[in-house]
C-alpha cells in the first residue's frame, strides 16, 4: 500500500464539537492485566459507536476483574467517532484505551502504525479467518485491531407491507421472489418495481446511497488501484453502472440519508418496506421499529453475498495502560463474549470458533418474527465471495460518492449528471 504523509490523516483534526476522551490514570500492568503492580486500581476507557453489544459485557469484566473500572464513550453514529478519533490522533492526545473502529478506516490506521499497539499474542493464534485479519495488518506484520464481528447480509423486509402490495410473506418465499440462491440486482429491482406498482404507499427500499454499499461491497477493486494507489474511481464502468442503475430506480427510494432523523423515523411511520441488513444492522432496526410488527428476514441477498462493514478493537500507543487494555480487548473479541453480543445486537460473530458453535445455530430473533438469524447469517457469510480494496482514500471517495447519492435521492438538488460532476470534483480534490 502507498503510503502518505501525515498531513492526510490530520488534515481534518481541526475544532470540533465533539468532546475528546479523557485518557486514563493509574499504574502499570499486572501479570494477569487485572490492575497495576501495587495492587490499585485502573480506569480503562472505551470508545465505541452505534451498536457493538457491549454495555452488559463490560459490567461482567469488571465484576471479574474488580481492579479494573471501565469508562465507555458510546458514539452514536461511526462518522462522529471518526472525527474525535482523527482530531485525537492528530492532538497526541485524547483517544481512549480501547478504540472500536470501523473497517473502512483500517487503511489509514495501517498508515500510522507507530501509533497503535501491536496486538499480536499466542492467545488469539487462530482466533479469525485471514481475509478478517489481513484487514488490520500492516506491511511489516503488526496486528492493530482484533476483529470484533463481520457483516455478511441479508434483506430485512415488512412482512405485513408485502402482504398490503399483493407480495408473498413466508420468509423463504420472500427468498424465492427475489431469486434465490441465483439471485441478481435485476431481480431486487424487479421485485421493487412489482412494490411500487400495487400503489400501496411506502417506497420500496430506504436510501439509494446504502444500496449503492451494498453493490460496492462486491467490487474487488471499487476506487484505487492495489499496486500504485492511483485512483480510479471515475474510470471503474462498476462504479458508474452502479449509480446509475440505482438512480435510474429512484422511483423505489424513500429517499432518506441513512443514521438522519428522518430515517430513524421513518421506521415508525411505514416509510419503506425493504432494507440491506447486514448482520449488526438488526439491532438497529429493532431499536428504531420499537413496537411496529411485521419486521421479517429473507435469507438472500442479490450476488450471492456480502460483507458490509465489521469493526475493530484498537489499541493507541499513547494509552497508558496498554497491556490492560490489550487484555480487555482480548476478552471482548472471545468467542463466548461474540455470541453474547450477537445475541443482543446481531453483531455476526468473525470468532472461527463462534461461527461453528451449535449456540450460534439455534439462535432467533423474536422481533423479526423468530426469525433463525443464526442459521441465516452462517448461510450469509458462506456466500461472501469478494472483499473490496480499501486503500488509503476509500473513505474519501466513498463520502464523495455517498454525497453524489444524496444530492439526487435525499436533497433532489441536482440530477444524476449534475451530481456525477460534483463527484468528479471531489475525487479531483483528493489530489
């Protein structure tokens, strides 16, 4: 991977209004990473967004580990954690110990490996699949992050909204309709258009933009070239089939910019029938349908499959306690700690050990109509075949292309040509 100076990482470290974590205090570590060498006491802290799963986990570590106590900074969307984080980094001061980041920003912590623990133990041996930990390992072999969980896909979908369009409802009809194990992007549409057509009110999927992610995610090479890291974004014809074929489909968007308010409440008022649902995507949709019935999950997904996002446990160097940290990290990547979380959130465990378990198996979720996530999202998993590229300026670029997406579908303040250049303006900008 090329590498870049520093300047690109800090560039956007400027003010903000998110307020930096408190690093914490106290001693040195323990053999067991329990506390500090005399016995006292440590305050760990611990960044996370959205939803890892992990309020109760963190009370049980330090119940069994009572010299440990665990501060948690809960960001409520990935995009806000990351500008504390850059703006942190770029200060030298103010991460948190423990710091989940998203995979999408993977690239550019391998950038800055000096600044992050190598997190390489006999402990986690075989603990992931290679593809999860290729993602967090640098060029000279450190592991930066422990894989927290994967995010293979499905389609969430309103039973009692099909019903209301004349579509059929049973889960596995609902995978049938949309083509089964050969299913396409043609097909997803095609069933889109058979919504739309009944004129039963809602629009069919919720935001052109997280259709658009769910098509990239299986794109090997979407942005930048492997070997020289040039961009090529703008000359991929994958890139620019996908946004036109989806915004030649806008008539079946509810036209709503995923994690805004708008779309939060749109789960409460019958704003659309159908949803990419990668496997920690279900907590947020029970969260935000709270009360609303007819929530199911077909186990298909246009291409075969796909891995939508998955998360890190990072340790900055500039924690002062390092090694207790690594340790919390390590306990909460465990397989029995990822099916817990699974459990309470859908985060899809990336644990090899966990995946195979006869627990993770048996697992439903009552809100999805008992849906067997367990057993959906193992099949999910199995059918992932590409893992994009994700070099230096795949964050970058893929704001650029959300925000072409969101002039269109959310704003309706340009058409697709219009916006298209504002992409090639973007990418331009990158240098």
């Amino acid at each position: 991977m090329r590498r870049s100076t520093r300047k690109t990482w800090v560039a956007v470290a400027g003010a903000t209004g998110v307020a930096l974590l408190a690093t914490a205090c106290g001693g040195g570590s323990s053999d067991d990473a329990a506390g500090d060498e005399d016995g006292g006491k440590v305050t760990l802290t611990i960044s996370t967004f959205n939803q890892f799963g992990y309020e109760d986990l963190l009370k049980q570590y330090e119940e069994e580990h009572p010299n440990i106590t665990i501060e948690h900074n809960k960001f409520g969307k990935s995009d806000d954690a990351k500008e504390q984080f850059q703006t942190a980094l770029g200060a030298g001061s103010g991460l948190a110990d423990v710091v989940g980041a998203e995979v999408d920003w993977m690239p550019q912590i391998i950038q800055y490996s000096d600044q992050f623990v190598d997190l390489t133990s006999d402990s986690v041996d075989g603990r992931w699949n290679q593809w999860t930990l290729d993602q967090a390992t640098s060029q000279d072999g450190a592991l930066l992050g422990y894989p927290t969980d994967i995010g293979p896909e499905a389609i969430a979908y309103r039973a009692d909204l099909f019903a209301a369009a004349g579509l059929p409802t049973d889960r596995e009809a609902v995978a049938d309709l949309f083509g089964g194990d050969d299913a396409t992007w043609d097909d997803f549409f095609a069933v889109g258009d058979q919504f739309m057509a009944a004129g039963t009110g809602p629009a069919f999927f919720d935001s052109a933009d997280a259709i658009a992610q769910g098509m990239i995610n299986q794109v090997e090479v979407p942005f930048e070239d492997p070997d020289s890291g040039e961009i090529i974004a703008l000359d991929n014809p994958e890139i620019r089939d996908i946004y036109d074929t989806i915004l030649s489909h806008g008539n079946q968007s509810a036209g709503l910019k995923q994690w805004e308010t708008d779309w939060t409440n749109a789960f409460q008022s019958n704003g659309f029938a159908v949803a990419l649902a990668p496997a920690w995507f279900l907590g947020n949709i029970e969260g935000n349908a709270a009360g609303v019935e007819g929530w199911d999950i077909a186990n298909v997904f246009p291409g075969g499959g796909g891995n939508w996002g998955g998360s890190f446990l990072t340790v900055p160097t500039m924690s002062e306690h390092p090694e207790e940290a690594k340790a919390l990290a390590d306990w909460l990547t465990a397989p029995e700690q990822q099916l817990k979380a699974f459990a309470v959130n859908g985060n899809f465990p990336s644990q090899i050990d966990a995946q195979k378990s006869d627990e993770l198996q048996g697992m439903t979720r009552e809100f999805f109509n008992n849906a067997p996530t367990g057993a959906i999202y193992t099949d999910r998993s199995a059918g992932i075949s590409t893992q994009p590229f994700k070099g230096e300026n795949y964050f970058t670029v893929r704001n650029g292309l959300s925000d072409a997406f969101n002039r269109v579908d959310v704003d309706k303040s340009m058409t697709p040509e219009e916006s298209w250049k504002g992409f090639e303006d973007a990418v331009a900008a990158i240098g």
